[in-house]
C-alpha cells in the first residue's frame, strides 16, 4: 500500500510539473497581470508587432475588445474614455465612446472613439489605465469622474498585493497553475460548486464591509479627498503631454417615476473646480435635468443605450469646436 501511495503521489506531483511548465511555455503572456487586478500598467493593451494595438480582457481589465493602431494617423481626431462601468456602457456599439465619435465624424473631422473603462475602477486604476492611454496619442481624453468605487480600488489592490514578495506563505502562489486555480476561484468558475451557505457567507461579508464603509463619514471623506488628489494627477500628466481634457460629471438618479431627482454627490463641484485652459465640465445633472430622465436610466447610475445617446450627442456638441477649431 506505501509503495502505491508513493507511485501515485509522483505520478501527481509530475503531472503538475508537467502542467506547470506547459503554462510557462504557452500561457504565460495570456496569465501577465492577472494578479495585479488592474493595477499592471499595461494590462489589456495588447501591441502589436505591425503596430497595432488590441484591447483585451486581462490582468483584472474587461476591455470591450477593441482594435486600433498605435500611432494616430494623421488628421485622425482620437477621442479616449476613461472611466468606470456607467461609461463602459452597455455595449461597445451603444456607449457614448462609440456614439460621440459617431456624432463627431463629419467632412473633415475623421473621429476615433476608444472605450477605456473598466466596471468596478475607481479613481487609482483610472488614473493608470489613462497613464498608458497617453502613449497612443489622444486628440482628447474624456474623463469620467465618479466616486462610487473607491472601496473596490482599495480591495483590489490590498488582493494585489496579497503575494508580493518570498514570504513562505506565499510561495505556492509563485506558481502559475496555482495562481490561476485561485484566480478562477476569485472569477467565480468554482462558485457554483461551493456549499449555499459558505456562497452566502461569503457574499455578506463583503457586501457588509462595503456598506459599512460608505456609511462611515470619515472613510467617505478620505475617498472624496482621493478621486480629488487622482483627478488633479490625471490633469498633470494630459497637460504635459499637450491633451485637452473633458471631464463628465457622474450623476444618480434618487427615487422613482416622476418624483425623482437627480444628485451629482457632490462632484459637480469637485469637477469645476479643476476648469482650466484645457480643462473642460460636463455634468451629466445637466444633461438630464429637465427631462424624462427616468426611462434613461436601467439602475440608479447606469445609462441605457438612449441615455447614451444623449449624452454623447451633448459632448460632441461641446467637443466640436476642439475637434474643429475655426480656420484663421
């Protein structure tokens, strides 16, 4: 029986080497970031050798997959979105990205609208994805500004760093096949063949710390104080670089049918006071305020396709003139 034990326990220990190096020797570009759940730099942006680029599900980024070339071609006006699930939309095709390169493109103003935002990223994965958005020459940046997911920005990377370093503890992780087993753990893959009741346990928990963390006035203040410190680093690095910027204020909508109303939580205020030559606003309150807003809406933040496309109509309007300046 020992020898058996013995046989069958090298015969599981050379099927994961074997595993382990055919991840190595095939898979490891496909697993590059994964464990960084965003906050890799390039995670998602794919380049191409004949100067292409993709954008990719990766690395914690669920990019729409999107193809464009690195170098913007000339005359090209290159629109970017930069910002969370509400301007992600609810497809590539209906969210405001797409339309307001749509509305833009005309006799002479050739527009290219890239979707760069991730469900889930708050004001820290943002700012990275919009540092590597830089290096593919915007003709302008679109930030969305929103406050809603700081708890998931510091979740993330709290996990991201979970097997950093040569600690013992984490030295099974510095195994692919074992980081990508706990990852399809974290996707969800096994989810529904844990117990309902550790599914259940599991799920309150972290719904529970999230609503106990935004009903504590101090930790939302510190994530105020954060979008702000971020927001005005994005500013820095696209004024450096020469790229003027939009930024589209997040609304929510406050009750139902006729008797609700809009509240910008405050970033209305936070987004104007970064107006500056280069530096533009346009709140979503506004866009909204005086119609029937409602039906637009599929939750309390996130637009439909027809909300979409009204937003994207009122950006491309306050776009326009950037996009086409009058010839002197």
């Amino acid at each position: 029986m020992h020898s058996a034990f013995t046989k069958t326990f090298l015969l599981v220990i050379a099927i994961l080497v074997v595993a382990e190096i055919a991840m190595r020797a095939f898979w490891s570009r496909g697993l590059s970031g994964r464990f960084d759940y965003g906050y890799h730099p390039t995670a998602g942006f794919v380049e191409k050798p004949n100067g292409g680029l993709e954008l990719v599900r990766a690395g914690g980024r669920r990019f729409h997959r999107q193809l464009y070339i690195q170098k913007k071609p000339r005359g090209l006006f290159r629109i970017m979105v930069v910002g969370d699930s509400v301007p992600r939309g609810p497809s590539l095709a209906e969210a405001y990205s797409t339309r307001v390169a749509e509305f833009v493109n005309g006799p002479g103003i050739p527009a290219e609208g890239w979707n760069l935002c991730l469900p889930g990223y708050g004001a820290h994965r943002c700012h990275i994805v919009l540092a590597q958005a830089l290096k593919y020459q915007p003709s302008l940046i679109i930030r969305h500004v929103n406050n809603s997911n700081e708890y998931e920005d510091e979740r993330e990377w709290r996990r991201s760093q979970d097997f950093q370093g040569w600690h013992p503890k984490n030295l099974l992780m510095k195994s692919l096949l074992v980081r990508r087993l706990h990852e399809m753990k974290t996707e969800g893959v096994f989810w529904s063949l844990l117990p309902e009741k550790i599914r259940a346990q599991q799920g309150m928990n972290d719904a529970g710390a999230k609503i106990i963390a935004m009903t504590d006035e101090k930790q939302i203040r510190a994530w105020q104080d954060r979008v702000r410190n971020f927001l005005k680093e994005d500013l820095d690095l696209c004024r450096a670089a020469g790229v003027p910027v939009l930024l589209v204020t997040q609304v929510r909508m406050r009750g139902t049918g006729k008797s609700a109303t809009l509240d910008d939580s405050g970033l209305d205020d936070l987004a104007r006071s970064f107006v500056a030559p280069g530096v533009d606003v346009l709140t979503m309150k506004d866009v909204f305020s005086g119609t029937d807003f409602a039906p637009l809406f599929m939750d309390t933040a996130h637009l439909n396709g027809r909300g979409h496309e009204i937003l994207a109509r009122a950006i491309a309007e306050k776009i326009t003139p950037v996009a086409n300046p009058p010839q002197r």
